[in-house]
C-alpha cells in the first residue's frame, strides 16, 4: 500500500510539474507590447469558434494598453483537473470559460475566487439590472457571483413547418396538441415504419419538461430536492406515455438510430435526397441547431432540390405548468485562485459581455451565432440585424428574457444531480408499466444525501 501511495505522489507531483511547465510556456516573459500586464485565457472553444474568440481577442487588446489577453485552448474533458492543478501548483490562468454544471463546486472547493474580489458593488449591482435572470442564475452560488454568463443556450420545440401544413397542423401551444400533432403524424408503432416519429420525448429533457410543468428540481431556501413532487411526476408520467403508446423497446432501438446518422447529422432534417421529412416531425433542441437548418437548405438549394420549411416555438405547458420555460445552460467565466491578473481578467469579461459598450458584444455574438446575457446587446442595431437574416434564432433569443428559464441548480454536486435525474427519467421511460413516485423518490433521496455530504465538508 505504501507503494501504491509513493506512486500515486509521484505521478500528481509529475502532473503539477508538466502543468506548470505549459503555465510558464502560456505566460511569455516578452510581452508583445510593454509596460502590459498578461491575462492568461483558458478556453475550451475550436472550429469557427476559436477564430471568434481571437477576433475578441484582438479587439480587446487593442481597445487599451493596460492588459494584453493570451487565448489558450484547452480542448478535452480533463480542463477540470488542469484547473485545480494549476491552482495547486501556484500557477493558474487569469481567467476560465466553461459550460458544465461544475460553479458551485468550484466555489465551495476555492479553486475561483467571487466576482465580488475584482468588482466593484456599482458594478455588482450594475450585473443584477443588466443581465437575464437566466444568465444571473448561471452565475450565481448562494446569491453571490463567482461566475459571468457570457453566453445562453436555450432549449424550444423544432418543427418540420411543412409536414405540418401537409395535415392542416398548427405549431403547438399546450401539451395536448402536441400529443395530439404526435399522434395525427404517428399513431402507433405500425405508423413508424414509414421511418419516422411525430414527437418522441428524451429521458434526457425531464430538465426542461419539469420546469414547463409547474415543477423545480431543488428549494434553495429549505435546501431539498424536489424532483418527487406532484409535477415533475406528471411531466415524467407524460413523457413515459410515448413509452406506452409506441413500446419502449421500439422508441430504444429508434433511438439508437440517431446516433449513427452521418456526422450525428439534426434527425429533423431529412437524410435522403428525394425526401422532405426527417426523423421527428418535431423536436427538442438548442439554438445552435439553426445552423444545421441555414447549411442544409443551401445544400438542397445546390443540388436543386426542394427544401422542407421549418418553425420553431416554445415549449408547450400543460394548463396549470409555465410558459415560455425549459432548462437554460451556457458559457460562463471564473477567475481561479491565485491569478497574477484578476483585475485583467475582469475588464476583459465586461468587454465581452459589453457591460460598458453593448455594441462590442453584439458583434461578438453576431460573429458567434450566440445568444448576448442582456437585453441591451439585442436591442442594438448590428444584433437586431442578425436576428432578421437569422428568424429562427430570434425565437430562442426571446425565450432567454423570460423569467421562466432555469439551469441544473448550483450546488456542490450538479453534475451528480444532473446524471440521476436523467437516470431516473430514463428507468422510468424504459419501464412504463412501474409506478413513477417509487423511481423519483429513490433518486430525491441519493441527491439529497450527496448534498449532505457535500455541505458536511
């Protein structure tokens, strides 16, 4: 044993020695222009996104002479524990952007320092007026902010426009037409043979029906889960009548065809040439999806064929659930423990995020296709532009004001808290003839032991 734990010391001081040899690589000693301090920018970004990210890179070092940001990307699912080495080592970056639950656990671990530390409380208070409150909840812990939203992604109701004028539909508005749409479309498994489904819910998004149903996850002032109460329940015992009516067994293995579509192609959109209907006549996705729908009609548009015409909408509530709701995520940055630039970083995330100028940000999120933390970007003159060349995003960027949009929440523990929740939904889709309370029940109670533990130590 005593060997195991030599070797195990061994290799994290090994792990700290390389990071801190790529720390001291990322910070050149010979800055570009002088008497800069250097802003060390961890990013996770590739593609056509990085090549925005440096475009907001350059344009913010050469907007002033105090800071000069150095943009790293760090690709990969181990971005986590280059962090924490790096903070261990004494060498982090300035500044961190990230997407995963993970806020909360960093803040309660010390591995971020709140914004609270860089900003002033006329700019604190500032963030509050300013930015959508799903952007405010992205970046709070406990009320306080140790993140920046900087970017939204919203979840609304995708629809083959087309199809659904082929049958005298309308977009639906409550939970019962869209069953109704599902069931006119596909009205029993025999149906979909012909390839398709109307509708089908995934296990997955029990994060966005819940909060359509009336539901929340989790109290923040009593600190209980709340993932059996009565309308998270109903959300997943409607979800689990997909299950019913079409057979569980049917909707896995179609399922498990979306995940061999070519290039893990949008299954809205038709994958042969001489078709104009894809996988789902409906289905629920992020904004980001608008770029898979602009590539495709121009494809078709090439090769001269005709293209279906698509609509997006809200996701439809039941009558006593919310509208204009769902599960809201996004990008957010931390500025780590023991940064050598905190003030840096900080200027750097207001000219991002355009807190001082909304026009620097609408060209940010223009280039990007992102949705901007604040009405005030929107309504600029380049972002309204945008929104008319891009209509589709325009529907998502409205739902981002709405009051209605929720995160997983902050706490020590999310990203547990993400995957039972969406393990429960799952066994309960899978097996539609069980009684759900049982299901949600057991998994509030693995949840709410985690987060005992968590605040034990």
């Amino acid at each position: 044993m005593s060997r195991f734990r030599n070797w195990i010391s061994g290799f994290v001081l090994t792990c700290l020695i390389a990071l801190m040899a790529v720390g001291w690589l990322s910070r050149e000693t010979d800055l570009p222009l002088e008497n800069r301090q250097e802003v060390l920018f961890w990013h996770f970004w590739g593609g056509r996104d990085r090549a925005v990210v440096n475009d907001v890179v350059k344009r913010f070092n050469e907007s002033q002479d105090r800071f000069f940001v150095r943009a790293v990307a760090m690709p990969g699912n181990n971005l986590q524990a280059k962090l924490f080495l790096s903070v261990t080592g004494g060498d982090p970056p300035d500044l961190v952007n990230q997407d995963d639950p993970v806020l909360a656990d960093w803040a309660t671990r010390g591995v971020i320092q709140p914004i609270a530390s860089v900003a002033t409380t006329t700019q604190i208070h500032q963030l509050d007026q300013w930015m959508f409150e799903s952007a405010r909840r992205l970046s709070k812990v406990n009320q306080d902010y140790y993140g920046i939203c900087n970017g939204l992604d919203i979840r609304a109701l995708y629809y083959n426009k087309t199809l659904l004028d082929q049958h005298g539909l309308e977009p639906p508005k409550t939970i019962e037409e869209l069953d109704r749409i599902a069931t006119v479309l596909t009205p029993d498994s025999a149906a979909a043979a012909e390839g398709h489904y109307g509708y089908l819910p995934d296990s997955r998004r029990l994060w966005a029906w819940g909060y359509v149903f009336g539901g929340r996850f989790y109290n923040p002032q009593t600190g209980q889960v709340e993932l059996d109460s009565n309308p998270i329940q109903q959300a997943i015992r409607w979800m689990a009548s997909y299950s019913q009516r079409y057979g569980p067994d049917n909707l896995a293995a179609f399922r498990q065809g979306d995940q061999s579509l070519p290039g893990k192609s949008f299954p809205l959109l038709p994958a042969q040439s001489d078709s104009m209907v894809g996988r789902y006549g409906m289905i629920m996705d992020g904004q980001w999806r608008t770029r898979d729908l602009l590539d495709f009609g121009r494809k078709r548009k090439q090769l001269g064929l005709p293209s279906p015409e698509f609509g997006v909408c809200p996701l439809p509530p039941p009558p006593a659930g919310r509208s204009r709701a769902g599960w809201v995520n996004g990008n957010f940055f931390v500025i780590p423990t023991g940064a050598e630039c905190p003030q840096g970083a900080w200027e750097f995330i207001q000219f991002w995020i355009g807190l001082n100028d909304p026009e620097l940000a609408a060209k940010t999120c223009a280039a990007g296709g992102w949705i901007p933390v604040s009405q005030r970007v929107v309504e600029t003159a380049e972002f309204q532009q945008f929104l008319i060349q891009n209509p589709l995003f325009a529907e998502f960027v409205d739902l981002a004001s709405s009051p209605n949009q929720f995160p997983i929440p902050a706490v020590p523990g999310a990203a547990m808290f993400k995957r039972t929740v969406e393990s429960a939904a799952y066994e309960a889709m899978s097996q539609p003839d069980r009684p759900v309370g049982p299901i949600l029940q057991q998994a509030n109670q693995r949840i709410q032991q985690q987060l005992q533990r968590a605040r034990a130590e």
